[in-house]
C-alpha cells in the first residue's frame, strides 16, 4: 500500500458552511492559488448548485488551478451532479463529488428504504462517472451508518465507478479506535475495496478530529479531508495544518507523506483567518500566536541553550521567521539578558541585576513586556548610572 497521503482541502466548501464565514469572490481564488502552490492534492472548492456565487467561483478556480484537482460538492440527484460537472469541468483535473446520507437518521429525510437509497446511488454514481473519469462519493454520516449496509452501499458506488469513498464522520461522534477499525473493516469486505482511494473526513465536536483522521490512515485511508484553521460547520473540521505537520514531525511512527509544503502554513493560516473574519485562537495547535512563543523562565532558559528543549518542530518548518520568547513576569534573567542583546545592549552582571528587579515589578503590572517598556527600563538605568 502506498505512503503518500492526499490533502483533500474543503476550507472553500465545508470551512465556508461555518455560519459567519462567507467569503467573497476574490478571497477564494486567492485562498485556492494558495492552497495550489502549497501542494494541496485536492480542492474542494464550492457546492456549484448551493448558489450562482458558488458555481462562478467553482468555475474561476477550476480555470485557474495548475496543480491541484478541483472538485466540486453535489447532492445525489441529476441536476446537482451536472451543475457540478459544468463548473469543475473546466480543470485540468476535474473531481465530481457527490453525498447522500446513509445513517437511518438521514435516511428517513429522504423517506427512502435501504433498497431505494442502494438504487439513488448507483444510478447517480453511475451518472458522475460518465461525465467525469474522477468521482469522489460519500456515505454522509458513516460512522452512524449500519456496518452492512455501508459495506453494501460502498461496494455499489465502486462498481458504479467511484475511484474516492470517503467516510465522514459528519458530526464528530467517532473515536480513534473505532475510526481505525471502520476503515480496516470497510478494506476487508468490500469486493473491490483495495482499487480505490478511500478517505476520512472528520469533523471536530469532540476535539477527536486530528486523532481520528490519523488512526483512519494508519488503517488504510489515503486521503485525509480538512481545512485551513479547522474552520467549518460547529466545532469545525480537522485542521490541515495539524494533519500534515502530525505525518512529518511523527513520521518516525506514522511514515506516511504529504506534498504540502509546510512552510507556506503560517501565510494561509493568516489569510484564512481575515478572510473568513475567524480568529484563530492564541493557543491552536501549529498556527496559534502561542504555537511557539515561550514566557516561563526555565523555559526561556532551555530554548536559548537548545531549542529541542521545549520545541518538537522548527518555526522554519511552518513559515515563521523565529521563536518567540514572550517578557513577562514568568521570565528569567537569560531571556532578559538575550532580549536586551537584540534591542542593542550588552548589560553587564550589576546592571542586569537592577534591570531585572524592575523589570519584574513592571511585569506584575502588565501584562506582556514589550520592546518600548524594555527600552524605557534602559533608559532609566543610565539616568540613574
Ligand atoms: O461532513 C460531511 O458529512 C460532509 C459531506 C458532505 C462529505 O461534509
Ligand atoms: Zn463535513
């Protein structure tokens, strides 16, 4: 089996059903031309019948990738499925992406029996396929789904020429055993299971999205589905950003590898951010303002002697310039020392020692040092000297 896992990136499709994330236009070409030059595999880049805003955009993206496959959503029915196709046929590598809802909840939405749905999707299957040599098909809410039946349905879309079964677990309810074991069961019993992609797409309500999304590859799935900052509906999706730097910085355990390149994280995270108007909190994995900010003295301490102390990845490796060492009043005085060497000044062991009392009086008044207070302590000191 091979080790090259696909980034299937929905931050344009499924990020962009988080309520409040509307994004224009041009921000999702942009955030697309971004996601292409870093090397995501797939994007999905709208649901082209949801609205004519979403089938232009489709369209534009699909014209303008260069390297990444375009894949647009649809419901299981003709009309969706050819919307979809006159917008993401314009790629050079073009995905059709079609859904319906397996589970006995979502079944009942329709008010189909199991034997209808297994006829819907081999007939709408069978459609994408022949418009489109690429057809992605999801069992919606999977992992809630009838072990049987799912076999059975996933079985029909791959004889009705599904090259991708993705297995969502649409509202985050599995766990990473159980997610594992779904995919090895699915790549046990499903006659022709072992000629297709399969794919996991997590969603996050309880925090397990990354843990699950990683235990399914080690199971057998080769694609993972996630978005830019985990943006998406409720508690969101699985982050790219933690999937990808999981497989390189763990690969020791899990050697498995993506084409993303992980430099390029930081920008996106950034533009994702303001476009979509969610902030990403201070302490999120891999992209927050605190991934790789150290104030604890010890700490301050140990990464100025060595940064493997008490960091696992380099700032390099996801597109920051440097670690930050944050001044407050858990600092020391060899990061007080380092940060007044790069505002320009050498103190001497005296000088430091009467810095360092007032520097902390300061920081149990403020709440973060910043260079301006840094420089002001300076200049008290040689008023005082
Ligand atoms: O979460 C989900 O089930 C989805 C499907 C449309 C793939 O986003
Ligand atoms: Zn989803």
């Amino acid at each position: 089996m091979q080790d090259k896992v696909f980034i299937f990136d929905t931050t344009l499709r499924d990020g962009e059903q988080s309520p409040g994330a509307t994004m224009t236009h041009a921000e999702k070409l942009e955030i697309a031309a971004m996601l292409d030059e870093m090397g995501v595999d797939i994007i999905e880049a709208g649901f082209p019948i949801a609205s004519i805003g979403d089938f232009e955009a489709v369209s534009a993206i699909a014209r303008n990738s260069r390297n990444s496959v375009i894949c647009g959503l649809s419901r299981a029915n003709i009309r969706d499925i050819d919307r979809c196709w006159e917008a993401v046929k314009h790629a050079a590598r073009p995905r059709i992406h079609t859904f319906i809802g397996t589970s006995p909840l979502h079944r009942a939405i329709p008010n189909l029996d199991q034997d209808q749905m297994a006829e819907r999707i081999h007939d709408t299957v069978t459609h994408a396929r022949n418009l489109c040599a690429d057809v992605q098909w999801s069992p919606m809410d999977a992992t809630r789904t009838e072990h049987d039946y799912l076999c059975r349905v996933v079985e029909i879309a791959i004889k009705a020429g599904a090259t991708t079964i993705n297995i969502p677990d649409t509202v985050g309810y599995t766990a990473p055993r159980e997610s594992a074991a779904l995919i090895r069961m699915l790549l046990e019993r499903v006659p022709g299971a072992d000629e297709i992609i399969f794919a996991t797409h997590c969603h996050d309500d309880l925090g397990m999205a990354t843990a699950n999304s990683l235990a399914a590859v080690e199971a057998g799935a080769r694609q993972i589905e996630c978005t830019i900052n985990g943006l998406g509906e409720r508690a969101g999706n699985t982050p790219l950003e933690e999937v990808v730097m999981a497989l390189k910085v763990r690969n020791d355990i899990m050697p498995f590898t993506t084409g993303v390149d992980t430099r390029k994280l930081t920008a996106i995270s950034r533009k994702v951010a303001t476009v979509s108007g969610f902030a990403v909190q201070f302490n999120k994995a891999i992209v927050g303002k605190n991934a790789f900010a150290h104030e604890s003295g010890i700490h301050q301490d140990g990464m100025l002697k060595n940064a493997e102390t008490f960091e696992i990845m380099r700032p390099a490796d996801v597109g920051l310039t440097e670690t930050s060492l944050v001044m407050g009043k858990h600092s020391g005085r060899a990061a007080l020392r380092a940060k007044l060497k790069d505002l320009g000044f050498e103190v001497a062991d005296n000088q430091l020692a009467d810095i360092f009392v007032r520097f902390k009086a300061l920081a149990d008044r403020k709440k973060e040092i910043y260079d301006e207070d840094l420089l002001a302590l300076m200049q008290d000191s040689d008023t005082q000297a």
